[in-house]
C-alpha cells in the first residue's frame, strides 16, 4: 500500500470515526481498510500507521458493537387511558394467561421502575363498582424496550372483577390502560439488601425490580425473594426467577413456599412468619435494608399492615412485630 493511498483513506476514516452513528456500510469499509492484510515489503515507516488504523478499527468495531438503539418513546400516558387492542392470549398455567397488547406503532411498553399501569374496561359501562368504572393495576412482565407490545401475565381469581373480565377477552378486543403510575423510584445500590415478600400474581411488580436491579453490571445489592404460592403448579416466572438466581448467585437468592406441598416438596411450607423472615431477611438493625411487599391483601396485612387504599397505611404484621421501620418497608 502506496503512502499515498493510505493518506487518500485517511480523511474517510476520520470522517467515518467522527460520525459515531455507523451504517453497516460503511462500519464494513472502515473494517476492510483497518484489517486489510499488509503485502510484505521492504522495509517501511508505514508501520506505525498501520497499527494507528488497526487501533481506529478496533475503536470502530467498540463503537459499532455497543451502539446504543434509542429508545422508543413510551406508548402509555399518566394523564389519560388509552385503547389497545389485545393481540393473542397465551395460557401460562391452569388460572393464569399472558396478554399481549399491540402499541401504537414505533412506541414502546417500557415503564420507570418501579412502576405499573392501571386498566379499565373500554366501555365505560361494562364494568362498575359503586357507579365508578372498575380500575386495577398490573405490571407488564416483558423489558424489553422496543418490541411494540404490551405483556401482562393475568391470574384469574374466580371472584375476582377484572381478571375474569381480562379472562374473557378474544384477541382483537380492547383494553383502556393509563400510566405509568410511580411506585417505588428504585436507584441503584441505594440498599444493602433488599428483601422481595410475594404471594401469588404480587410476584410481577418484585420481577420487574429484579431484572431491571440485576441487568446492572454495577449491581451490589442482595436480593432475596421470599415467594409464597398455594401449590407448585400456582408459581408464575419461575423459569425465568430460576434462570436469575443461576446468572446472579452472588446477588440474588430464591426461596420459594407453599401452603399446600405435594409429597416430594423440599422447599419450606406455610405462610410467611416470623421464623421465615428471620431466617432469610437482614436483621432491622442492619442499615441499608429494605422489605418489599406485594401480595393478597390479607397476606400484604398479616406481614406489614394493611394498606390505605392507594397509600402505605400504618406498619403493622410480622415485619413490625420484629422491628423494622416504615422506611423500610414498602408495599407495593
Ligand atoms: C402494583 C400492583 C401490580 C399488580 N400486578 C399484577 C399483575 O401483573 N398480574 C396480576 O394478575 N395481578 C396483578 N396485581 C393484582 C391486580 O391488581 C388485582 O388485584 C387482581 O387481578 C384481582 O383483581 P380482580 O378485580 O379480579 O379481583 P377483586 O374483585 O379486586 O377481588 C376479588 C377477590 O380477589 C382477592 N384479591 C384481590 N386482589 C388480590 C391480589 N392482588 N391477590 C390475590 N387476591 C386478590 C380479593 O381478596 C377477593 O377475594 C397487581 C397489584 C398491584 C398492587
């Protein structure tokens, strides 16, 4: 390679480094100058320059290979429902199904975390409690950012309002849904440890926690998920919990109960108390640790308190009883 021809490549190169947004183009050009194979030569003062190129190659291959795709802006708003239509329904298990929900075009389901949504039924008059349209919140279980949907995972309780009326739904129907609605402004190794309390479909909003806390390379905090089902078949993600506690051993711990164990159970049985949290959860007097708590109501009371409606509520339960403060509890 002529000098000349090297130095006619040069601007090319710097003009191609300085536009930080390769194409695929033009990131394979600068690829194919910076690891074309050097002809044997005589002696040549090219070297430096060439290992200059390789290194500007290598920087382009760093910069093309950790670009960062913008984020889709987000589909949902705080102020007012918007109607999605449902895509499909996948069951998960023998109460609970995956809806998917197609978003307006180029928009994106991704929430702060940690938030949820809030849905009604798209007409006003369908579903009603007291005269005032029904509205429950739920927390998407898909993060990714830029896939153009809306994912819940839905258990049905058989005297439940909307998650039969969700149960009910065929693909093409419509769903209102508004948010995101702040709940916890998760930061980073803001805590110690963070202890996860769950019952049932409360398991969503304490997953939306882990995967985001845990997708963190800079992550310290210790997760421990304490996750309370009836029986085995009710456990909803543990696939994808197992697959976190398998990635993030140093990070993350679960332990998952049931109420009613079939024979070959090892897990602990029963409910939450005062033994369990003891034996898995930082003591009160470690600073720095925060409690978690998403469930039925009557667990979420029996563990912190009941909760005021949308507010905190007073602390109460187990978690009271063994010393831990308002501050470090959450329910979510
Ligand atoms: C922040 C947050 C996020 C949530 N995310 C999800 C989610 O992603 N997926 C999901 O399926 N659910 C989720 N829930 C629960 C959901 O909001 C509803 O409470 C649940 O679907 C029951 O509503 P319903 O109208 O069918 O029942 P309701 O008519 O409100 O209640 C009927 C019966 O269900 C019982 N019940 C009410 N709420 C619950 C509950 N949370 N767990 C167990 N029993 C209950 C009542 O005691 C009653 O017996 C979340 C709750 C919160 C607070």
């Amino acid at each position: 390679m002529s000098f000349l021809r090297v130095a006619s490549l040069r601007p090319l190169v710097c003009q191609l480094l300085s536009k930080v947004a390769f194409s695929d183009a033009s990131f394979r050009l600068l690829a194919l100058v910076a690891m074309r194979p050097k002809r044997r030569k005589k002696k040549s003062n090219l070297l430096p320059l060439s290992l200059a190129l390789s290194g500007l190659g290598g920087i382009a291959a760093y910069v093309y290979l950790n670009r960062t795709i913008e984020p889709l802006p987000p589909a949902l708003n705080p102020d007012q429902f918007i109607t999605l239509p449902l895509k499909k329904v996948v069951p998960y298990n023998h109460n609970s199904s995956t809806f998917v929900f197609e978003l307006p075009p180029k928009t994106s389901s991704k929430l702060p975390v940690a938030s949820c949504l809030v849905v009604r039924a798209t007409d006003p008059e369908a579903l009603k409690s007291n005269g005032n349209p029904v509205v429950r919140p739920y927390t998407p279980v898909e993060t990714k950012d830029n896939t153009n949907e809306l994912v819940l995972l839905v258990k049905k309780y058989e005297t439940g309002v909307m998650s039969k009326y969700m149960h009910e739904m065929k693909p093409g129907d419509t769903l209102d849904v508004k948010g995101p609605i702040p709940k916890f402004p998760y930061k980073e190794n803001e805590f110690d440890e963070v202890a996860l309390i769950g019952g049932g479909s409360g398991i969503t909003p304490l997953y939306q926690v882990l995967t985001h806390a845990l997708s963190s390379r800079f992550n310290t905090t210790k997760f421990k998920l304490l996750y309370s089902n009836v029986t085995e078949q009710d456990i909803l993600l543990r696939e994808e919990l197992d697959a976190l506690a398998k990635k993030y051993p140093s990070t993350l711990e679960v332990v998952y109960l049931l109420d009613k164990p079939g024979n070959d159970w090892k897990g602990p049985s029963g409910f939450v108390n005062a033994d369990v949290i003891k034996k898995y959860v930082a003591p009160p007097t470690q600073q720095r640790t925060m409690v978690m708590v998403c469930g039925p109501p009557p667990q979420v009371a029996s563990i912190a308190g009941k909760k005021a409606g949308m507010k905190q509520g007073p602390l109460g339960g187990v978690l009271k009883e063994l010393g831990y403060t308002e501050e470090q509890v959450f329910k979510f």
